[in-house]
C-alpha cells in the first residue's frame, strides 16, 4: 500500500512539474513575434534606405551630366558584388512545405495501449497511466514547441543575415555617394 502511495504522489509531483514547465515556456514562445515584428520593421528601413540611394544615385548621375546631356564614361556608376548579393534576390522567408509531423515513440506507445503494464487492472492502474499520458502530451507540446522555436531562430538568423548584406551594401553606396558628391563639388 505505502509503495502505491509513494508511486501516485511521485505521478503527481511529476504532473505539476510538467504543468509549470509548460506553462514558464509559455511567455517565451510570444518572444519569436516580438523578434520577428523588430526584424520586419529593420529589413523595412534597409529596403527604404536602398531606394533612397537609388534616388540620390539618379540624381547624382544627372548632375554629373556633360553640359547636362550626356554621362562621362570615367562617372558612370557600377554595381558592386555587395549590393547584387544582398539586392540580387529577394528572400522573403516565404515558406515552400509545412513541417512534418513527426510522431516519436512515447505518442506511439500512448496510441498502442498505454504507458504502464497492466497487473491488477484496476482503477489505480488507469489512473497512474492517465497521469502518464497527461505528461506525455505535456512533454510532447514541450518538444514540439521547442523544434518550432528553433525554426523560427534559423528563419530570423536568415533574415538577420540579409540585413547585415544590405546595411553593408547600403554603407558602402553612401560612401561612394558621398565621394562622388565631393568631387564634383570640388571640381565644379
């Protein structure tokens, strides 16, 4: 009797173990939003900034016309490797597959025919294999939460990566904008 005591309140201590990860595992899954909306609004004043340089680049061009009607050849503006890298093409993150759902052993277990081996067949034996499904499926959302953490973090990575290409890119337009706009103000 003490030994099924001992087993039900450890079941028990293991469930509300597993309720409380679950639930302090919670507030970091809303993270992968909030990163995502920061990385957005990034990529968006990246992309703002690129068309501002193309502007500024026509303009420059125009100003650095011949008698304002043809380009000098030794002026005419290149497209570096930097920028075609990081403009060339435009990944978006959109998503080619679903993931798919991959079923382990523990749920096939719980689909076979429970969790316990069955001695007395009573109701403490149903019980104690409840409990183990409940946490089972806690451990499951758990896991299941944590591959889609990860995928989110390789996403972001992606899309942390693009920024960095494009602020260099941009950096290096400036710069070159700039030069270009001192020497035809010194030569002018």
């Amino acid at each position: 009797m003490a030994e099924d005591a001992d087993m039900r309140n450890e079941l028990e201590e293991m469930q509300r173990r597993a309720d409380q990860l679950a639930d302090e595992v919670r507030p970091i899954a809303k993270l992968e939003t909030w990163g995502w909306e920061q990385l957005e609004r990034i990529e968006e004043g990246m992309d703002q900034i690129n068309k501002d340089m193309k502007e500024a680049e026509k303009n420059l061009t125009d100003l650095g016309k011949f008698c304002g009607l043809c380009v000098c050849p030794c002026n005419k503006l290149k497209s570096s490797d930097a920028y075609k890298k990081a403009w060339g093409n435009n990944q978006d993150g959109v998503v080619a597959s679903q993931p798919a759902r991959v079923v382990d052993e523990r749920e096939q277990m719980a689909i076979s025919g429970g969790f316990i081996r069955r001695v007395t067949n009573d109701a403490r034996e149903n019980e104690m294999d409840e409990n183990l499904e409940q946490v089972s499926g806690i451990i499951g959302n758990l896991r299941h939460m944590a591959l889609d953490m990860g995928n989110e973090i390789d996403t972001q990575n992606r899309q942390i990566d693009r920024i960095m290409e494009k602020a260099d890119s941009n950096k290096t337009r400036i710069d070159e904008a700039n030069q270009r706009a001192t020497k035809m103000l010194g030569s002018g």
